[in-house]
C-alpha cells in the first residue's frame, strides 16, 4: 500500500468493543437522530407553510434545520449500520465524501450562526429599518456567502488530503471519517497539512465568534438602554434561544477541532464529536420551538388543522 491509489478500504474501530456498550450507543443514537430529523423537519415545514413566519429570522432558521438535518445524515446512519452490521469497513471514496461533507455542513452551520446573530442585532438595534435591510434578496446572498466562504476554506487542505499516502495501517481510530485521525495514519509528511487545517479551524471559529459576540455587545447595550423592564424582557427573549445554540455549538466544537488532538486524547475526542454530532443537532429544533412563542403558535395552529381534517 504505497500511495492512495492502492487503499481502497479504511477500518473505521468506532467508539467500544463491548457489544452491551455498543447495543445502549446504538439504541442512543438511533433515538437522537430520529428526533433530530423529525424535530429539524417540522420546523423547516412550518416555516414554509405558516404565513407568520416569512421573516428572515425563520428563514435562516429554515437554512440552519437543513444543515442540522444534513450534519448529522453524514454521520449517524453509517455508524449506525457499522454498530448493527459489525462491518466497519468504509471504501477510500466514501470516507474522503464524509469527510468532505461533515466538513461542508458544520463549517457553513457556523458562518449560519454568525449571519443569525447579525440578523437578530438589526431586528434590536435597527428594528425601524429591519425589512429593509434583511430583505429576501439580502437573505439569500447571506446564505450564498455562508456556503461560499465555506467552500473556499475546506477545498485547501481536503485537497491535499487527497495526495496522502497509506503504508503501514488503514485502521482509524474514530466513528467517522475526521482529519485528525486520517492524518494520523498517513506515512505521508502531514505537519504542513496539519497547520493548514488548525488555521482554517481557527479562522473559522474566530471569524464567525468576533461576529456573534460583537452582535451581542451591540445588542445587550441596545436592551440595557431600553425604558422598561417588560420591554428588556421582550428583546432578550428574541434572541435566548439562539444565544442557547451559539454555547452549545461553540463549547462543544471548539476542543475538537481547535486543539490538536494527541492520541491519549482520542477517546475524548470521539464523545465530544458524538455531542456536536448527535445531541446539538437534536436540541436545537425544541429549544427554538419550546423557546419561541411564534414557532409555538405555528406548532398549535397545524396541530389543530389536523385534529379538525381528520375529524372530517
């Protein structure tokens, strides 16, 4: 197995060798991801169907369930076929297409994140202007450039990874194709790959983090500023759930993909990625629903349409 071309399979060892272990991690992450999905899916319908939610708020928020839905899809079924199967084998081609892919949804999820934060300090700070800043066309370069800038980071160092050679072991020490860990098996000189890879983490983190913080200082003075207490009330709830979002999503990524992962810290590793992988997407749709009011209301109104259908 001298280069790349050679290597047509990778062992993926996953997370325990324990089949009782493995049996819990399975019936774990097929009910994470079922309510993943169908709490991500509700919320991208309701968005559609319920006239109340046409802003550009629900409309990021539409954007941001996709790349839940898609995040997760790119991970969880594999592994769990590999959990019920016992084959762990993953060909070279689809192991370099999810890494690509996780890559692809969890970077754009973060810019998505920074755009979020933006829209909710015009809607506080600019509220006389909001429709006309964040209309639909400005919505959709927002999105556009959130799939760009991604792009434009990942494409770099994936290519590179794409020369890699493989001589002495195919096995990785994850449940899913990540950098670190293929890097880690290459006979390949990795080092410039790796610092590739750290700076466009790092670029990432602190371009959509200066965005998201810079947001809320603006928005916090804007709230403190405020007549009266129910007022401050109000404008903070706008953005609680997202404000929620943000800290899960940032405390749970920044150890992985920031710190260089050693081996000894591999298994730290994996059961944060099941965090950013499993849980986040999961708790992000009921926060949102549980935690807004319209979204609540949207939720009640197509409940009670189809009690009424099928009563008729």
């Amino acid at each position: 197995m001298r280069n790349h071309t050679t290597l047509t399979t990778f062992i993926l060892l996953g997370l325990t060798e324990d089949p009782q272990l493995q049996i819990l991690i399975f019936v774990f992450l097929l009910i994470t991801y079922m309510l993943s999905i169908i709490g991500n899916l509700t919320i991208i319908f309701l968005t559609l169907v319920d006239s109340h939610l046409k802003t550009a708020m629900y409309f990021f928020l539409r954007n941001f369930s996709f790349l839940e839905i898609s995040f997760t899809s790119a991970c969880i079924p594999r592994f769990l076929y590999s959990i019920a199967t016992g084959d762990r084998n993953i060909t070279y081609n689809a192991c370099i297409s999810q890494l690509f892919f996780t890559d692809l949804f969890g970077v754009t999820g973060f810019f998505l994140l920074a755009v979020m934060s933006y829209d909710r300090y015009v809607a506080i700070c600019k509220p006389l202007h909001y429709m006309t800043i964040m209309n639909h066309g400005a919505c959709k370069r927002f999105i556009l450039g959130c799939w760009l800038t991604t792009l434009f980071i990942i494409l770099p160092p994936l290519s590179l990874e794409l020369n890699l050679e493989f001589c002495d072991s195919n096995v990785i020490d994850h449940f899913v194709c990540d950098a670190n860990p293929i890097l880690k098996i290459s006979c390949s000189n990795t080092w410039f790959i790796e610092q590739m890879v750290i700076v466009c983490s790092v670029v990432t983190f602190i371009m959509t983090l200066v965005c998201v913080v810079l947001s809320y200082i603006y928005i916090i003075k804007t709230i403190l500023r405020l007549p009266s207490a129910q007022q401050k009330i109000k404008a903070f709830s706008t953005c609680s759930s997202h404000i929620i979002v943000v800290s899960i999503t940032y405390g749970s990524c920044i150890f992985v993909y920031i710190k260089p992962s050693a081996k000894d810290e591999m298994a730290i590793n994996k059961g944060v990625s099941i965090l950013t992988i499993s849980i986040s997407p999961m708790l992000n749709p009921f926060i949102y629903t549980l935690r807004n009011k319209q979204v609540k209301q949207a939720f009640n109104d197509l409940v009670n349409r189809i009690i009424l259908l099928s009563k008729h």
